[in-house]
C-alpha cells in the first residue's frame, strides 16, 4: 500500500489531490458536537497544502436518501476545518456538478476545498456496478491524485471509496496508515495478556468480533445493552432491559466455546437499574438503584454496569499488555449513568498496556468525559470498520489501496 509519504516525495505541487476523508460527525441542528474525525484528516490535508497540492476533501455525512437534505450538508463541517487549518476552506454546494466543478477550478496552490456530501447522489452508495462506476468517473474528473484517509468508510464498498481509487494515482492518507499499523498490533503481533473490552447495545453488532476473538483473546468484558442477552442466555431475568431474545442461542455457544478455549468471559455482577430510560436532553436526575445482576426487576430496566463491576473490570484490566475497548458500558450520555464507561476509560489511562479506542461511541465517550486523548495508545476513528478488520473481513477501501 503506497502511503502519503511516497506521494509527497514524488511531488504533489499543481496538482487537484482528492482526499476521501470521514467527516460524519455527530451535529446538533448546525452545530457539531464532537469534531474528533474532522481533527484526525487535518494533518494529512496540512501536509498536502503544505506541499503545493490543490486538496479537495470529500465525506459522507449521516444517511441521506440520495438527495441533497440540509439536516446532512457538511456545510459546517467544512467550517470547522477551516477553523483548523486555519485557512479559508472553499466549499461546493454539490458533489459534481456546477458548483464542485468551479470550486475546484477556482483552487490555487495550497489551497483546500471540501465537496457537498457524497451521500447526496445515489451513486455513491449503489448496489449497481455500473451507476456507481459512473459517479467516480466524474468524481475522477475532479482530480489528478486519490488519497484515502477516511477509515470509518473503508468497509464500504461505495464509489469514492472503492471505484474511484482504481481510477486514480492512489495512495493512503496518515490516517489510515495508522490505523491500520495499529489493528495489525491487535491481529499479527499480540501482546499478551490480551483483554477486549465491548459493549454497546446490541449483540448481534458483535458476534462476528467476538467470534474472531475466541481464537484470539485471553478475556473479554462484557457491558452495555449487549450484556442482558448474555446475562439472558445464564438463565437470568433482565426486567425490561434491551434484549435480543433471538440471538440467546448464539450468546449460549460463545460462552461453550470461550469455557472450551480458556478465554475467560467477564458478565457484570451488579447493575443501575430503573423503570424508566433517562431524559438525555434536560439531563434530569434519574435516581437509579444498584441491584445484583441476577436479580434485575421484571418492570426495571438495567442501564449501566454497578460499582462492584467497575472494580471488577478495572481488576481485570489492570494486568493487561493489550487492550481493544469498543462500545460504552451504559447510558454515558446521562451522567447518572456515566461512571461504568468512565471506570474502564480510567482503567485503560491507568494500564502500562497498548490501549485502544476502537471508534464510534467509545471515542465519542472518551471526549465527552473530558479524558486526555494522549492518555490513550490509540483512539481509532472508525467502529465498524475496526471491528470488521478484527472479524479478519477484507475491507473494501483497504483493498482499493493496495497495488
């Protein structure tokens, strides 16, 4: 996989550099709410600006129907990096047509323009070989240079992430280059003990990684709204807490097979339960109440690990050489339901070992709690596509990058 380094060194000067970032940040009405993917492409495009190119950054953003929609425009998002580089940043009311076309015309050395959302033509997310193909030849008309660097994207086999590569000089942005040599850290050259942390809502986002793990981890931790179908599938009641009665069956086999292998499985022991789902707007108290994980009320409903689970995790965390932690262990948005997801977060600050963030809520979780990002060995930008990678899938973007 040719990287940006290389590309630099062949010289970049003059030439319209298409950069595939991930800017799909999370946005309140205008105004975005955590702008740590935007932060993440910055130093890939200072590089290119830097070196003379003509960097035109595009991005998806939320799941538009193909059509231009406001809620979705990366308007903002284009501000904010601006703001960043702290250079003006030109921005394209369309992806290919009038507007994109004289926006990148209008580029002079250095200078950086970001494209409406890709999402916003049906061609970008296609099923049909050809419509697809047809929206990266124009989006190819763009440009002279491919660089991918929006990791959160790369499992997707879209236009400007798999089919305009091929049709492009290619090579992978900083971004991707990291994270990449990072997962490799998780895969290829393990350093044991090797602890995986997941929880988020629901299980059946996770078979494929846990499988996968099964062969590779040493312990796995298990929180969230995912961890009522396990304590489900040990015969527990869980009240009117998140369940996916269907994927018992499969919870009841891993568990088996982890027992088998010596990979030891770590279910919460307590939990904060209520009857009702806390207002994460207002933040309102919630007054949650701590009950033994096997004894959840039929009418309540479990919404964070409990505190003698958070010593137990942090225990089980703390002799660690390797840790993978995707998906919070509550409700982290409210702050009464906050302190599970914040004690792992701790017990990986804490740990000697290589620790990372594998994306999505638990990188939001992380800046939200107002951690130092630095304390962490790694805080990926891309949840599905990390844990794809760890699934050992073959990743679209990726394999659109390698010659």
């Amino acid at each position: 996989m040719k990287t940006i380094d290389e590309l630099l060194h062949e010289g970049v000067e003059g030439k319209r550099v298409f950069v595939r970032a991930d800017l799909n940040v999370p946005l309140d009405g205008t105004t975005i709410t955590d702008d740590g993917r935007i932060r993440a492409v910055v130093p890939t495009v200072k590089a290119l600006a830097d070196a003379g190119a003509r960097v035109v950054v595009t991005s998806h953003l939320g799941r538009p129907k193909g059509a231009p929609d406001p809620a979705f425009s990366l308007a903002p998002a284009a501000a904010r990096l601006g703001e960043l580089l702290g250079a003006d940043v030109a921005f394209a009311t369309d992806t290919v047509g009038d507007s994109a076309t004289e926006t990148v015309a209008g580029l002079g050395n250095g200078q950086v323009a970001v494209l409406e959302n890709l999402r916003f033509n049906p061609g970008e997310t296609s099923k049909d070989d050809a419509e697809r193909g047809a929206f990266a030849d124009r989006l190819a008309a763009l440009a002279d240079l491919y660089v991918g660097d929006g990791f959160g994207a790369v499992h997707r086999k879209h236009a400007s992430v798999y089919d305009l590569p091929a049709r492009l000089p290619h090579a992978a942005g900083h971004l991707i280059a990291t994270e990449v040599g990072v997962l490799k850290k998780l895969t290829e050259d393990v350093q044991r003990p090797y602890v995986v942390a997941l929880g988020g809502a629901k299980v059946s986002d996770k078979l494929g990684v846990i499988d996968h793990l099964l062969e590779k981890a040493d312990r796995i931790l298990i929180g969230g709204g995912m961890a009522y179908t396990f304590l489900k599938a040990q015969g527990h009641e869980v009240g009117i807490s998140l369940l996916q009665e269907d994927q018992v069956p499969a919870v009841q086999e891993y568990l088996a097979r982890a027992k088998e292998r010596g990979v030891e499985f770590v279910l919460p022991v307590d939990v904060l339960v209520s009857r009702e789902f806390p207002d994460l707007k207002t933040k309102a108290p919630a007054n949650p109440t701590t009950v033994a994980a096997d004894a959840i009320p039929a009418d309540e409903e479990g919404l964070d690990i409990g505190p003698e689970t958070r010593k137990l995790y942090a225990s089980k965390l703390a002799d660690a050489a390797t840790v993978f932690w995707n998906g919070p262990m509550g409700v982290f948005e409210h702050p009464d339901y906050a302190e599970g997801t914040k004690a792992v977060a701790q017990a990986l600050v804490d740990s000697p070992a290589f620790t990372v963030v594998g994306g999505g809520d638990s990188a939001a979780a992380v800046r939200t709690l107002g951690f130092d990002e630095n304390a962490f060995g790694h805080i990926s930008t891309g949840g599905g596509a990390s844990l794809e990678y760890l699934e050992g899938k073959t990743l679209p973007g990726l394999a659109a990058l390698e010659d």
